[in-house]
C-alpha cells in the first residue's frame, strides 16, 4: 500500500525499492525507486556522503552529531542538513521485580548519581536535550524548573553524597554488582550504557554491560528477562497519551521494566477525557512529578534528530523521530 515497493534484497549490501504503480495517489511518489545502502563503518558513510554515492543521509542510523556534521559540510560545500527536536529518549530501565530496583531507594541513588549533562555533551555532542519523563515541550515540567532539582541539576556533588547514603540505607553501603543489556547495531545506544557504568560506579554499583545483537536484545527486553535495560524508546507523536500510554501505566506495551503505580493508571485516564487543555496539563505534570519521586526509569537525555543530503534532493521535510517523513512520497531529484 506504500508508495514504493521492494524490488531486491542483497544480503549486508542494499534494499532496491521501486515505484509503487498502484499507490492511492496517482501521482506519486515522483522517484521510480531508492536504493538504501547497508555500511556499517562510519568512516565509510562519511566517504560514501562526500562522493555522492549517496545522497541523503538517514535520522537515526548514521549518528553524525554537532562537530562531525560540521565537519562534513565544511569539508562538501553544499550539502543541507536538517535539525529537529526529537521524540526519542535514551534511558536507563531498571527491572522492578528483581532486587535490588524494587527498591525505591536504590532506584533514586541511581537517578540522583546520574549526571545527564554528561550524556548530552559526550554521547550526542550537543544535539541533546536533558528532559524528563515527558517529550520536553508544552506538556512537561519547564526547562528552567527542572534543571534546579536533583539528579537534574549540573551540578553533582550534594547529589553524589545522597546517593551513596540511600544505598547504604537500603542494606548496600559498599554498592552491589548487577548487569545491564543494551543493543548492538546503534552507537549512542551503547555508548549511553558505558558511560552510565562509568558514572554508577562513582557510588560503588558495578555494572556489566552485555551488548546483544537486537534479536537477542528484544527477545530479553520483551520477556523482562534483565537486570536493567540501557536503551531508547521513541514515541511516535509528542501527545502524553503515547508516551504515557505507551510507557508508564501498568498495562503499557513499552513498560519494559513492570513499574506499577495505581496512582499514575488513575490519572493517566483521569487526563485522557479532561477536555480542558489548562486542566490536562496540570494533571500531566501531576504525574510527571509523582513519576520523580518514584523512578521508574532514568531518561539520560532526549535526542536532536538530524539529516543530511545534497542540494538536488527535493521535498524531504525532517519530522519530530524516524518514524515519519520516510515515505518518500513526495521527493523528488532535481538534477
């Protein structure tokens, strides 16, 4: 039913798509087809950009951030590039039926020793956002409120020192040992995870990282078979009810860590048929304040979505994650 087709299938090289004749839309798309190269090596997408092999460079896949896409521009005069806010958190989702995370306080030694800024300006090289448990926009706690409070303020040492203490309140002064899966095929994914080891470490929670391939890594996250989950998830649209439907409530598909709080399920209704906007938000930043007291999970930072392509593409329009503005419907080339 989409606008194009697959047309071949090489095996680690290429997806050959071809126009879709029988597409509702008659006079789409305009391309007769794309071909999405398969490289892994980053080095050689950079090399594959510059001598136009290819032409536009995907959201999410080829991880070029801030002083590498500079780079490139600087050194391929004319290439476009296009910066979005995104909807994809990287986050760290501990396990809440296994000791120690059914713990809240161990849950919120691991919040407080978590240093989000670092995730921003390391992983993602700037095209980050620290944010909360809420696409940051109209429906979350303000910017300027929430990098006052701990965990979320730069500023570490008093957080640091709280940390510790609740671990030693919760039976575990000299910290414990646990592991964390994460996935293989993204960068930022994994390298989020080991520098959360890095920084867990500074309160004495030695943590593995068991990197899988993402078979492997889905099938154990689906099954909640996991320690914690050092990851990412993506809603599709920044409407609460995604991201808190999706994410949050008791029954929710992506509450990978089996977090329960009647108190948020209540409200997460309470909200869906609240017609008011003023009096949505007010129950939405509600939950999101309950959510910080509780800690289901530690979001690292909130991603810039960004691509990059050459001039003589035609009608590509970034959206808010990956999910959309891949149709292609409506690019065309000018060449």
């Amino acid at each position: 039913t989409g606008p194009f087709k697959l047309k071949s299938y090489i095996r680690g090289v290429s997806y050959e798509y071809e126009r879709n004749p029988d597409y509702f839309l008659k006079d789409r798309p305009y391309l007769d087809g794309i071909m999405r190269y398969i490289i892994t090596d980053v080095s050689a997408v950079h090399s594959a950009l510059r001598t136009r092999r290819i032409l536009w460079l995907g959201e999410i896949l080829h991880e070029i951030y801030g002083p590498d896409r500079d780079r490139l521009i600087k050194e391929s005069p004319g290439l476009v590039a296009q910066l979005q806010p995104s909807t994809t958190m990287a986050y760290f989702f501990p396990n809440h039926k296994r000791q120690p995370w059914s713990d809240v306080r161990v849950r919120k030694a691991v919040d407080l020793a978590t240093e989000r800024q670092a995730f921003v300006k390391v992983i993602m090289q700037g095209d980050g956002v620290v944010g909360g448990y809420m696409v940051p926009g109209p429906w979350a706690i303000p910017q300027d409120e929430l990098l006052k409070m701990p965990g979320y303020r730069p500023e570490k040492e008093a957080d640091i020192a709280e940390a510790k203490k609740l671990l030693s309140e919760a039976g575990y002064p000299q910290g414990f040992k646990t592991t964390a899966i994460t996935r293989s095929d993204l960068k930022f994914i994994y390298d989020s995870a080991i520098l959360m080891k890095n920084q867990l470490a500074r309160i004495g929670i030695d943590m593995t990282v068991q990197i899988l391939e993402p078979g492997s890594f889905y099938a154990r996250q689906a099954a909640a078979d996991f320690d914690s989950d050092s990851h990412g998830m993506t809603s599709a649209t920044p409407e609460p009810d995604v991201t808190f439907g999706e994410q949050y409530t008791t029954t929710a598909g992506a509450n990978w860590g089996k977090y329960r709080n009647p108190k948020i399920d209540e409200l997460f209704e309470k909200q869906m048929r609240t017609m008011d906007p003023a009096q949505r938000k007010k129950t939405l930043l509600e939950m999101q304040r309950i959510l910080m007291d509780d800690y289901p999970r530690v979001a690292y930072f909130w991603r810039m979505g960004s691509t990059l392509f050459w001039p003589e593409v035609k009608g590509f329009v970034l959206g808010p994650n990956h999910y959309y503005g891949m149709r292609f419907q409506d690019v065309w080339l000018s060449q």
